[in-house]
C-alpha cells in the first residue's frame, strides 16, 4: 500500500482498484487542503469566516474537517451570504431537502447542517458531506491515466445513482465531470442538486439548465418540457 501525494501536498491512501483492474490510481482535490484538530466544527467556523470567499465562487469547500463526536472526516460546503439572493436561497433548500431524503451508495450524503449560535447573525449556511479525494473532472485534466475498465466502472456507478434519482421522480439538470466525485478505491457519487427538480413539480421547468457544453439537445432548442433524458 502506497500513499501519494495529491496537488495540495496531503497524502492521499491509494487502494487497489475493486476486482476490475490492476492498477489504482492516485487524486488530485480542488478543494482548499486544510488541517483541523478535532473539534465540533467550530473552529473550522471561525476559519471559514476568516477567509471570505477567496474567489468570488457563490460556495467554498474546505476539506478534512472533523467531527469530535462521530471522530468522521466530512467535507464542509459554504454557501456564504446564503439568503441575499433568492434564487441561489431556493437552489440551498431544493439540495438539502432532496439529499435528506435520498439514501444511495452513489449519491452524496449530507451528514450534518451545522446550525448558526443565533438567527440574528444567520447569513451564511454549512452543510457538512461524506469526504471524498476528487471529482472526475480533475482526474480528466491530470496527467491519470483512465483504462476502459475505469471507464466502464465509472459508467456503471453513474447510471445507477440515476436510476435511483429517476426513481424518485427527480430530475438532476447538472450532471457534469465536476460534479462527479470519486475517491482512491473508484467509488463514484453524484453530487450537487442545486438545479434538481421532482417531476411532480407543477410549476414551469426552465430550459436554463445544465452547463453549457452538457446540455441535452432539448435544451439547446429551449424547450420547457422535457423529462429525465436530458440527464443522460
């Protein structure tokens, strides 16, 4: 068993790949690499605060945080001044309202929503998530390699997060690399349900969905009714 270390400088424990292939392959994060002793979060609070958003980005992860109690690593997503605009508030409650329900080996967890001491200065939201080492987009633009069979594996996991999403009348409407984790042993779960929506749902369905260069060709023709095809 080797460790590598990951672009940040932190060791990465790289396993072998399940049964698929011989070769493991190492992670590079684009999350902020940061240390905490144990503690409930809090310190990790007063450090989010000392940062600010360091790039404009409307959410900041910072990683390896630790739960006193439950001795977890969890990755920790910021979502600052989280009520400013309603949209971006409305896309906050739509992920953690669906991931609270969703229960999947291929779908990210929330594992806590880290409450604010008091409303009057509730501005900014945590939402703490099982860890993993990167997302799929990083390890396409590294210099890993990717066999068929990772490949395969990869696809495999993918489509049945989808299915379990579609089984739940919900559509995803971002599926993209980046939002795409994995860890060292390959495990893949989807993440990010800001722009997701239950089929259920009544109201108009905006064909302004999904990143650019990943639309579906329903969208790219700005068509308001679609269903879960355009997540394939």
């Amino acid at each position: 068993m080797e460790k590598e270390n990951d672009s940040s400088g932190s060791a990465v424990q790289v396993k072998e790949f399940p049964s698929m292939v011989e070769d493991s392959f190492s992670t590079t994060s684009s999350a902020i690499s940061l240390k905490f002793p144990p503690s409930t979060y809090l310190q990790l609070l007063l450090l989010a605060a000392a940062l600010t958003v360091l790039s404009g980005n409307f959410s900041l992860i910072l990683s390896s945080a630790t739960n006193a109690e439950t001795k977890e690593e969890v990755a920790i997503k910021r979502i600052a001044n989280a009520f400013d605009n309603r949209i971006d508030a409305k896309r906050t409650l739509r992920e953690i309202k669906l991931l609270t329900h969703m229960d999947h080996e291929n779908v990210i967890k929330i594992k806590d929503i880290i409450r604010p001491p008091d409303k009057e200065n509730f501005n900014d939201v945590y939402i703490a998530y099982e860890l993993m080492d990167t997302d799929l987009h990083q390890i396409i633009c590294s210099s890993q390699e990717l066999t068929e069979d990772h490949c395969q594996y990869f696809l495999y996991q993918l489509l049945r997060g989808l299915k379990y999403i579609h089984s739940a009348e919900v559509l995803h409407r971002d599926l993209k690399p980046s939002n795409l984790l994995l860890n060292a042993n390959c495990d893949l779960k989807i993440c990010d349900f800001g722009l997701a929506r239950t089929t259920s749902e009544t109201d108009f369905m905006t064909e302004y969905v999904v990143t650019r260069w990943y639309r579906a060709p329903e969208l790219l023709l700005n068509c308001s009714e679609y269903t879960a095809a355009i997540d394939m």
